[in-house]
C-alpha cells in the first residue's frame, strides 16, 4: 500500500461573520487558497494534479454546490481537473483529507490537492417550495448559516435541539462546570494570540487582500480577544438557556468566514512539487453518537484513529481539537486523560474561529507544523461534527527526532 504524505497547508486568516472578509464570495476565498498553495510548489505542472477534493458545509449559496470545481477553474488551472465537494458538516475538508488519502493508499492518485471553505456571512435564506400551486399562507425563509433547518417532522425532537442546548445536556452529562469551560476558553485566546506574536503562523497564512475600496487587509484572525480572561468571561450572560446555563459567546467558538488548503500525496509526489513531506497520514477514525451528543464523537472518532496507526495515546505529543465549545473539548480530554498542555498549543477555535468547512484542514496543518516545529512523532488531529459524528486523523513527523 502507497504511503500518503501532507507536503503542504496554508489558510487564509479566519474572519468574524459580518467583518473583514464578509464581502469575499466563498468560491473567490477557495481560489485564493487555492493559487496560493500551487504556487508554493516549484516544480507543479497542474496537469499532474490527479484531482481535487474540497469541503464545505453549506453549497447552497456562491459555492455553486460543488465549489471545488469551482475553484480551481477560477484558479486558472487545467479544465482537465476533475473536483469533487464533500459536505460533512463541520468535519468537511478533515474528511476531504481522508478521502484522499485512500485515493493515494490504494494508488488511485500521486498527488491530491484538498482544501476547505466557508463563509458563514454570505450563507443565504432558503425559501422553500410549496406543496401545491398557488398558496394563501405566507412562507418563511431560513437561514442557512448554520444549524438545522427544514427539520423533518419524523425525527425526535431531543436529536434536533440547538448545538448550544445539545452542548449544555453534555455538559450536564460529563459535570463540566462553567469555572472550566471560561478557564478553557480564556487560554485559547492566550495561546493564539502568542503563537501569532511568536511567528508560528507565518508560514501556515496567507493574508487576504481588499477587494473592495472600504475594505482592509486580513493578515491575522480576526476573532483573537488576548485580553480574555477568566474573570471578564464570567461576567457574560448564558445564551440557550436563561436559568441553570452555562454556555456563553466567549466559550464557545464564533461563527466566521475564512479557506484552508493542503497537498497530499505520495512518495512520489515529492518529485512532482518540489517539496519534502512533512508528515505522513498514519490513521483514521470515524464515529457516531445521539445527535444530541455530537461534542463526544472525536472521542471514538481518535481512538479508532490510534488503534489503526497502531500506537496509543501515551505515544501522543500533541492533539489538534477543534474547539466548537469549550464543554465538549474539556468532556473530551477529560475522556482522552491526556495532559491539557498538548491540546491546541497554538491556540483553538474558540479563538481562532470556525468557518465550518475550512476547519478540518486548519486543525490538520497546524498539527503538522506544530511536530514540525516541536520535532515531535505523533499527534492527532479530531473534530466533532453536528448531528452527532466525530472525525480524526493521526500524523506521524516524518523527520522527528524525539
């Protein structure tokens, strides 16, 4: 079986619904990641690029539904291209990643170039279509941005409540404590904001450019608040529940608009880009629970992922978790029992934001970056996913040295 490597990851900055990148259309973000990645390759002829894998949770809007397709023929690069959207909520461009790693295991592709978009502020209302011609009631239209919506009146109503509410019932269920989740989410912030300062993320961004003549340069997340702490987030008023809540804006990840991007190949694909691979795909889980209990499923989700690359979580040094909520991290660290300091070093999602399909593939290379830097073996990459599923993947440092 062919080896399939990560050579490269980038990512726009991650920008809040409504800001910097809100007048960027969602297949426009896909191109730039996508130009960008091509040309940090110095020997990529696009003619060997075997196909393109992208993920994105919503493709009801400017994504055209199948926006890899669209971004690459943006892009410039050969209409011979083939691409192919995947949709797995939340755990899109990770599963992207996944896809084409088979591909490459099986020796269907050699070189594979994956990435992940959303923008959560150009997500359109969706009006639908009546039963029968010609009706007198009015119609409501729905918000696509995210959650349910259109629920079909057959399923239980305990699987459809909010994500905000379903957090809440699992941290009742696992006795997290609002204490430790503000706690969880002020050291977030803490940590993107050094990891910026600290230059960790200057060779996994790429800045996203005005395109408009009010518009302003993105370089660096734009949700990152370094002057979060415990204390100030104490003081935020709960949001799905006015009595016994616990859930607020500050500890749970905002809603944003951002792209990620990613090479993968296989051994020979080093010859075709011009790089050196950073780390290999060494295993892969999924997992599934109660709808109501999606924060849990990355647990499953890792260790199916550990017992496929045939290590366990004592060989783990570092852990990408993406943080939706800062209940249902902590409910899976404290599941994992690994040491807090592995997980989200460089800062999670509660800081650094959450464009739903762009943040597989952003947890992905920061984890490769993050061995990379550390000269580190292994780490895990994991995320759970609405309507209760959970995805991870285990990367091995292929030039580690502890």
């Amino acid at each position: 079986m062919n080896q399939a490597y990560l050579y490269d990851a980038i990512r726009t900055p991650f920008g809040k619904i409504g800001g910097a990148l809100a007048s960027h259309r969602p297949d426009d973000l896909a191109t730039l990641v996508v130009k960008a990645l091509v040309g940090r390759a110095p020997k990529l002829d696009p003619e060997t690029i075997d196909e393109v894998v992208f993920g994105n949770a919503n493709g009801a809007g400017e994504e055209n539904r199948n926006v890899a397709r669209m971004a690459t023929l943006l892009a410039g690069l050969p209409t011979s291209l083939p691409g192919t959207t995947v949709n797995r909520l939340c755990g899109s461009s990770l599963d992207a990643a996944m896809i084409a790693s088979r591909q490459i295991n099986v020796g269907d592709a050699e070189l594979m170039l994956l990435g992940g978009v959303e923008s959560m502020s150009r997500a359109p209302w969706v009006l639908p279509k009546t039963e029968r011609p010609f009706p007198m009631n009015n119609l409501e239209l729905a918000n696509t941005t995210l959650g349910w919506r259109l629920v079909n009146p057959q399923m239980p109503g305990e699987w459809t409540v909010s994500l905000g509410e379903a957090t809440e019932q699992l941290r009742e269920k696992y006795g997290i404590s609002r204490e430790r989740q503000d706690e969880f989410a002020a050291a977030s912030h803490r940590l993107a904001d050094a990891a910026w300062n600290e230059g960790k993320y200057d060779n996994l961004v790429v800045p996203v450019a005005p395109n408009t003549k009010k518009g302003v340069e993105l370089v660096r997340d734009e949700t990152i608040r370094p002057e979060s702490t415990t204390g100030t987030l104490a003081g935020l008023r709960t949001v799905f529940r006015a009595e016994n809540g616990t859930v607020t804006a500050g500890n749970a990840s905002p809603m944003n608009d951002g792209a990620s991007a990613a090479w993968l190949g296989s051994e020979k694909a080093a010859g075709l880009l011009g790089l050196e691979p950073v780390a290999r795909i060494a295993g892969r889980g999924a997992a599934a629970n109660e709808p109501q209990y999606f924060g849990y499923a990355p647990v499953e989700a890792a260790n199916r992922a550990l017992a496929k690359a045939g290590i366990s979580w004592n060989d783990v040094a570092a852990v990408e978790l993406n943080e939706a909520f800062a209940a249902q991290s902590l409910a899976c660290l404290d599941a994992w029992e690994i040491d807090p300091a592995v997980v989200n070093a460089w800062g999670g999602a509660i800081a650094i934001g959450h464009p739903l399909g762009a943040s597989g593939l952003r947890i992905l290379g920061t984890l490769a970056r993050r061995l990379q830097d550390s000269g580190e073996r292994w780490g895990v990459a994991a995320i759970c996913i609405g309507v209760g599923q959970g995805l991870a993947v285990v990367l091995e440092n292929v030039n580690a040295s502890k």
